[in-house]
C-alpha cells in the first residue's frame, strides 16, 4: 500500500490541463493524493521553485525552516523540496537527524529568527496534509510572519507553479539529495520550544493543580514534543500512545470508514475516549500539531464551547490588555461567540474558514485571540 503510493508519487506525471491535477492552493497549502494525480513529484518540484521565485521578489534573504510530518508522501516531498530550495542557494534549516516536525515548532522557530529584525527575515515550508487520509500528502508555506501565507501569497505561488508546470518543470533548479543534505544546517526544533514554552503556559500552575493528564498524539509530530513534558513527573502527563506509522493503522476510522487523524472527530478519537476515565483531561493533536481535541470524563470536548470560554477566561483576566483588541472567528463558528464578545464590550473579526485570515491581525496585535472550531 505504501509502495504503491510511493511509486505513484514519482511515476505519475499530472496533466497541467486538468484543473484537479494542477496545483491549488485552498485553506492551508496545497494537498492532494499521488494516486490521484495531484500530489507527485512534479508538483513540488513546481511549488519549491515557486516558493524560491517568491522570496526572490519579495525579497526574503533569510533562511527557510522545513518541516515535515509522519505521513508517507511527506518524506520523498521533503527531499524533493529541499533539493529545489538548495539549488535556488536557499538556507535550508532542517530538524536535527532530518527527523518530522511539528508545524508550531516551524511558526516559532521563524518568529525567534526575525525577532528585531527588518532584513534578512526567514520563513518557512511544511510538508503536511493535516489530518487527512494516509495516502494524501500537503504543503504550505509560512511567510516571515510566522503564519500560514494569505491568499495574496499564495496565489503569486500556485500561478508561477502552474507555470511551471505546463512547462515540464524544465526550468526547475535541482540539486542532488546527497549535494542538498550536505549543504542544509540543523535546528533543534523541539529543544528550542520546550525551552520557551513557559513563557506562554503557566506550567508551574500545572505542575501544582494536582491534574492527570493524558496524551495521544495520533502518530503524528508532536510525540518528540509530549515526550519531552512527560519527562517531568510534576507535569503527570502521560503519552498514551507513541505508534508512528505512515499507514496509521493504529488509528480507529472516522464515520465513514476512512483513516483520519481528525482530533475533532468523536469517531477517530475512539481510542483515546474508551480510557478517558483514567485522567482528568486528554489531548490529540492531528499529524503536524496544528489542531487539537480536548477530552474529559463527559467525553470529547465540544470545540466551540472550548473557544467561548477561552475567550470569556482571557478577557476576565487580561486587565491590561487594550480594549481596542478584537477577537478573531471564522464564519462557521458558533453565534454563542458573538454573545461572549459582545458581554465584553468587544468587537468580532470575523473570516472566511482557514487561520491564514487571522495571521496579520495576529502578527499587528490588533486581536487578542483568534481560533477556528476545526
């Protein structure tokens, strides 16, 4: 099975006419299966060259932080993308041992870099379908804001790609893996955040609210991450399950039988549901840890509900935050937000589904939270 979605990725090539085949870019990267003809190695031979065109006209000279996550066309994607970048005399920062790495962990990673900086910014790419099937693959890319680009970006991206690929991909600059891999550098990812994570979680209240906590990471990113806090006994924070398979046939399928990594899905999340009982609070994440479910004894926590009373907590709370801050939903999320806001004297930002519209309200700190119920 896996084989044959490998030998799919590099064998079949994409018709450039056929709108599904071409490369889109939707609410986070592009995505597609190699079976289907929309994710081959074409088009990431045709995505990293556009990336490399980009930061050239955008004039983005510092490096570019990859990452990857543990589905199977992730790897051969990964390679492919860093040989391109290489060639285009990109600074490749990679995860220490070439291993996966969570897409926070990239964000952060970017934000620390061009920290009091006005040149030399980097950004970053993640080679990630989320927490779709085991057979699709994805990428995305991170502008020097730490975010997922806007539409404006990634549109600059997917026309010069489709160019690219209507033309063979002829011009794409490549190097060998091996001449690629050689001239990369290495960047402790998970060490980094770890070391910086209580800057943003009050971890010491964990460590004295006397919680049990509980930990599935679905196979994806996030277990070197978990790992790392489990290893502090005060956390009480258990790893339930460490499988990694590019398959995840660890995982129970969603409710129409598939394999999803969809932590906001009762079904998929079955496994960690059944042992609820044994912790005050779990946690999944799906493969690249930019999502997450949240369960307690009642069962799987209901997102929306969770996003109120983050916000309601925060601005009960945040005495010195200006009241000029807005808070940032997407269009889907529940009217119960609304009415939170607004018992705050707050105003709604509200957009389209897909976090890339909160990025640059985030990154001016004109919001004081944003979140979608995915």
């Amino acid at each position: 099975m896996i084989t044959t979605w490998l030998d799919a990725f590099y064998a079949i090539q994409p018709d450039s006419k056929n709108s599904a085949q071409s490369v889109s870019f939707g609410t986070s990267g592009h995505r597609g299966s190699s079976l289907a003809a929309s994710f081959n190695e074409l088009h990431i031979l045709a995505i990293a060259q556009a990336v490399a065109d980009y930061r050239q006209y955008a004039n983005i000279t510092g490096p570019l932080f990859i990452g990857l996550d543990t589905h199977a066309l992730s790897r051969p994607a990964w390679e492919v993308a860093v040989q391109v970048l290489v060639a285009n005399q990109v600074s490749v920062y990679v995860a220490t041992d070439e291993g996966v790495t969570a897409t926070p962990l990239v964000s952060r990673a970017i934000l620390v870099h061009n920290a009091g900086r006005e040149q030399g910014l980097a950004d970053g790419l993640i080679i990630t379908p989320s927490h779709n099937p085991p057979e699709d693959g994805g990428i995305k890319y991170n502008t020097p804001d730490g975010g997922p680009a806007d539409s404006e970006v990634t549109n600059w991206i997917e026309a010069r790609a489709n160019q690219y690929l209507r033309d063979g991909c002829v011009a794409v600059q490549r190097v060998a893996l091996s001449d690629a891999l050689a001239l990369v550098d290495e960047y402790d990812y998970v060490a980094r955040y770890i070391a910086e994570l209580d800057q943003v979680v009050d971890l010491a209240a964990i460590r004295q609210s006397g919680l049990k906590l509980g930990v599935d990471p679905m196979g994806g990113t996030e277990l070197a991450v978990w790992q790392a806090l489990a290893a502090d006994p005060e956390l009480n924070i258990t790893v339930v399950n460490s499988s990694q398979a590019a398959d995840f046939a660890f995982m129970p399928p969603d409710h129409d039988g598939r394999i999803r990594m969809d932590c906001s899905s009762p079904a998929a999340m079955a496994n960690l549901l059944k042992i609820r009982e044994q912790f005050d609070l779990s946690f999944a994440n799906d493969p690249d840890a930019d999502r997450h479910g949240i369960v307690d004894a009642a069962g799987l926590m209901n997102p929306n509900h969770f996003l109120c009373v983050c916000v309601d907590y925060l601005l009960t709370h945040r005495p010195l935050w200006s009241a000029s801050l807005q808070i940032g939903k997407t269009l889907v999320t529940s009217s119960l937000m609304d009415r939170v806001v607004a018992a705050h004297g707050r105003k709604l930002y509200e957009v389209p589904v897909g976090f890339k519209w909160f990025v640059e309200g985030l990154y001016k700190e004109q919001l004081a939270f944003a979140g979608e119920e995915s």
